[in-house]
C-alpha cells in the first residue's frame, strides 16, 4: 500500500509532502486498517479550514481525500502524523 500525505497553509504557508510505501513491513496490515479509517472519514474535495490552519491532502493507492485542522479524526491525524515522521 502507498500512502502518500501532502500538507499546505500554516501561517508559514510551508508545504510538507512525504509518502510510505507499505510493502514488506512487518507492520503493513495496521498501517492498511489506519489509512482505510482515514480515507473512509474524508472529503471527496477540499473543505474550508480556519485561518492560518493546515489543509491536507491524503492518497491511498491512488484515492485523495481532504481533510483540514482541526477537523481530522484522530485516524487522520495518527495517520498524517506517521506519515510525515516515517516518509521524511
């Protein structure tokens, strides 16, 4: 599985982009469970956020959703959050 999660606004305005290849991994089958509860809660098009907030961009194999702080669901934001450490 190819989880990828790009990240835009922030009063910086900085973007982040990082993606994990899942394959192999002794823990694939957790990672697979936490991205389908991630995508399954997201956004077919980017919502409004809140000023200065981050806005997200989540791609399971090839499906995007959307999400924005600080309206993920804790899948979201454990996910985002791995996603960016480990895909850095």
């Amino acid at each position: 599985m190819r989880i990828q999660v790009r990240r835009t606004g922030g009063f910086a305005g900085i973007e982040r982009h990082a993606e994990v290849n899942t394959a192999g991994r002794a823990d694939a089958s957790e990672w697979r469970s936490l991205a389908e509860r991630a995508v399954a809660a997201g956004r077919d098009a980017p919502p409004a956020g809140v000023p200065d907030g981050f806005h997200y961009e989540i791609t399971v194999d090839g499906r995007t959703v959307y999400a924005t702080d600080p309206y993920l669901t804790e899948e979201q934001r454990v996910l985002i959050s791995r996603v960016l450490k480990e895909g850095a």
